[in-house]
C-alpha cells in the first residue's frame, strides 16, 4: 500500500497544479490603428460603434487615456514592453528594439514564462518602415496582414504603390532598388461593393474566431491573444456598405485650421504621411471643405467597419462561453488629427494624436458600463494585466514605467496619478509633455545643441480645447509646477 503514496501524492499534485492553471484567466488583447476616441461611448454622437460600445457598456472605459508617443512603431513597443520611448530610446522607425535591448522581456513573453498560450495576429508589433515582427514573443508564428490594401485596380493603376512597399519592407529597404519617393501614390480611399472578408480586417477576425474555436478546446492552457485591426489606418478602403452608413454632409469639419498663436513651427505637423496618398495637394496644408469632407467620412467608415470585426470576435468568445473567463482590453495605438490645426494623421504632441481610447473588461473586477476620470498611459496596461491574473509585477532588463490600474478597475473613483506623460520628437527637439485635467505642458530640448534655448508649449483646457494659442509665457507659474511634475521622470534616453 505505501508504494502506491508518492504516486498518488504526485497525481494529486499534477491535478492541483492543472487546477491553478486552468483558474488563470485568458486574455483577449485588441489593438487598432489610429483610433482616437471618436466612439460613440465616448460621446461622438456620430460615431457608428455598437461593438466597442458594447465592450464599454460591460467593462470600464478609461476617459483620460493617452499614449506615450503618436506614432505607430514607437506605441507598439511603449505597449509591449510596457516601456515608455523616453526610457527606452526607441522613437523611430527602423529600429528594431532587440538591437537596444537584447534580453528585453516583452508582454506575450512574460505571459508565455507563467504557462500562457501566446499568439498573434494582424497588426501587432509594426511591421514595415525597417521594422519586423519579434518571434521570440509568441508561441507560434506571427499571423501576418497587409496594412495597406486595394481592391479597386484604379487605386493603384496596377503598380506597387509608396505605402504599400513601405509597409512591405520594399523596395527602399533592399540594396539597388529605387527610394520610396520615387513610386506612385496610392488612392486615399476606396469604397467597392464587397463582402468584410475583402480586405485585411474581416480576415483577421475570421482567423482570430478560427483560432478561439481551436482554443477552446484546450482547457488546461490559459491563452494571451493579441488581434490587431490595421482600420482605420489610411488609406480609407472598405467596403461600401459602411461608407453608405453616413450622411457625409452631417459630419463635422475642423473648426480651428492654424498652428496654435506663440507654438514654435517645427511642433506642427505639415504634410508628411497623408501626403503619400492622391488626390492630397502636396504644397498645401488646407484642403478644399470637400477634400476635407472625404477624408472625415472615409475615417468614420473605416472605424466602423473595424467595430464591426471587432463584434464578430466579441460574439463568438461569448458564444464558445469564454467571455466569463477571458481579460479583453481595447487599445488604440494613438489619436489622429482630423484637420484640427491643418494637420492630417498623427504624429505631434497636441490633444488629438495623443489620446486613446483604453477599455478593459475584467470579469469580476470591472462593473459593467463604468467609467474613471483616471489618467491612463500605454505602459499601464502590460503591468495591469499582470495584476489582474494574479501575476508579480513583471520584471525585464527595461524598465517597466507602467502602474497598475487595477485598484482602479475595481473602483472608478481610486485615483492613482493626477497625470499623463507622453513625447514626441520633432524638428531636432525631443518635446515632453504632461496632461492634467486642466493643461498640456510640452517642454521641448534640442537633442544636440544642449546650448539651444528650452521652448514651452502650454494649454488650457478649461478655456481654449482647440490649442488655438500657446499660453506659456503668460503662465510661469503653471510651467513651474508642471516642470517640477515632468522632472520627477528619469532623464530622457536618446539613442547615440
């Protein structure tokens, strides 16, 4: 009889330790591409959203999220590394972040180090501009998808188009092929009759519920997906049916077209991706009302078809009844301007290319249809998932800048910090900011020429939410207490 005690002493054991790890909660993570939180459960009263409201209305959406930088790349390691571009020195494209930090630890890795399944799919890490996808994150092959994509031949007349190679990695990348510049641009929008499954969002849902169905029948692996929807990125292509939703006279133009009175110019973006796409006019920075007019209408169509694939994954986790088990975060990579100051996509340290829309829905820590004035940043939400499925606070050889927003999650009104803090580099100066409820300090230091002049951007929100003019030098004070909040941050790297 006792020859039989460590056998089952070691079944026991293996039944507990099955146990604990089928009690890990899945984790459902979706990223989508130049999403600001024109949503209609972020008040857009002309926002089609249904799915992402849904989401909201059962889970906890964060008001005052921002990224930690504007732009693709960058978002995308600040998320999955849980570090911000300040610390990290990673603000451009072209650089891989293997190259900086060998050993980096990043989300799906730490998640795969405590027994998860990792993959993913779509638009992830930011493939393209000399950047690629980072296998060792994930448990099988990154799922990859176009960004940009034509259906409509006389969008492209049939030839490789500026975007479409950098996104591919070609040609500029491979030695004795032409510059980028020198192909042709590609349409701006799009709008042929066909099904979802046409372009390259309705085929990540299909394979993310394809990939739920095999999932779910694993119970013993808990699961960290990431689904990544490259809409409502440019160029605007979707089908009809969601451009035929909108009443293009009824949405709205910018009502403040000027850089902001007394900002340095090099903090206001012209020109620059939007102009690689026809018909834009490539030496004017205000477009004709009906140009204006296109390009509001294709954002808005193209966020609602995303919303749509969005349900689809939504309706079949709860359909496989692992909704109750299962972590789901909506993340958008950063804001875009909408011609707000002129400008057209991201990319600046101003209100509209920073702000996000961040909702978690956590089973039995989320109420349903809360809401939290709470400042929320990218890198909160690697340690905050970490947290929530009863995981230490994860450790790497980067610095993880994130806080854990869970106190917050299980009741809205815990505030943690009064603040954000985001960068963007522009014109030979790293600008710094700091959002409070009120204003948006940005200090600005030249990266090179340490005897350059320090320049400040200042806002109020309670009193111009269009930055229509830079009040720093009237407000001393402010500056002083928002440098006092900045300079509590460890100095900003740069890459040598």
């Amino acid at each position: 009889m006792k020859s039989w005690v460590p056998l089952v002493i070691l079944l026991f054991a293996a039944t507990s330790a099955m146990a604990q790890q089928q009690e890990k909660p899945n984790i459902l993570l979706i990223l989508v591409d130049d999403l600001k939180p024109n949503l209609g459960v972020y008040g857009d009263e002309h926002a089609i959203s249904p799915n992402i409201d849904g989401l909201a209305n059962s889970g906890m959406r964060f008001d005052q999220a921002y990224c930690n930088q504007a732009v693709c790349v960058s978002s995308r390691y600040n998320l999955i590394l849980g570090a911000r571009s300040t610390s990290t020195g990673l603000y451009d494209f072209g650089k891989e972040f293997r190259d900086v930090i060998p050993d980096a630890v990043t989300m799906p890795q730490y998640f795969r180090s405590a027994g998860y399944h990792a993959e993913s799919m779509g638009k992830v890490f930011h493939i393209g501009h000399g950047n690629t996808n980072d296998a060792a994150s994930w448990s099988i092959p990154h799922w990859k998808e176009k960004v940009i994509e034509y259906v409509d031949p006389e969008s492209t007349n049939g030839q490789l188009t500026r975007e479409e190679a950098f996104f591919e990695n070609t040609p500029m990348y491979i030695e004795g092929t032409p510059p980028n510049h020198e192909l042709p641009r590609g349409a701006a929008w799009e709008s042929p009759d066909v099904t979802d499954e046409a372009y390259a969002d309705g085929r990540v849902a299909r394979h993310a519920i394809d990939r739920l169905r095999d999932l779910s029948k694993d119970t013993d692996q808990p699961f960290f997906m990431a689904v990544g929807f490259a809409r409502p990125h440019l160029p605007f292509s979707v089908p009809k049916k969601y451009w035929d939703m909108y009443d293009p006279e009824s949405l709205p133009l910018a009502e403040f077209e000027e850089g902001p009175e007394g900002a340095p110019d090099f903090a206001v973006k012209r020109g620059g991706e939007i102009n690689q796409f026809f018909p834009i006019p490539n030496h004017q920075h205000i477009y004709e009302d009906d140009l204006q007019r296109k390009l509001i209408h294709g954002y808005y169509a193209s966020l609602t078809y995303m919303d749509a694939q969005v349900g689809k994954v939504l309706r079949e986790l709860e359909r496989l009844d692992m909704d109750e088990n299962t972590i789901v975060v909506l993340w958008g990579d950063h804001g875009w301007h909408l011609g707000d100051h002129a400008i057209w996509t991201k990319h600046t340290n101003y209100e509209q290319a920073n702000r996000i829309p961040i909702i978690f829905r956590a089973p039995g820590v989320t109420a349903s249809g809360s809401s939290t004035k709470q400042f929320a940043e990218t890198v909160d939400i690697f340690p905050t998932l970490a947290s929530l499925a009863g995981l230490d606070r994860p450790k790497g050889p980067q610095p993880i800048d994130g806080i854990d927003l869970s106190p917050t999650l299980s009741n809205g009104q815990t505030i943690i910090k009064d603040h954000a803090y985001h960068a963007y580099n522009r014109g030979g100066y790293l600008g710094e900011a700091i959002r409070t409820d009120r204003y948006r300090m940005v200090r600005w230091t030249h990266t090179q020429d340490k005897g350059k002049e320090v320049i400040y951007e200042l806002y109020d929100y309670q009193e111009d939410d269009q930055e229509t003019k830079n009040i720093a030098a009237e407000n001393p004070e402010v500056i002083k207490a928002l440098v006092a909040k900045l300079n509590q941050y460890p100095k900003a790297k740069r890459l040598p």
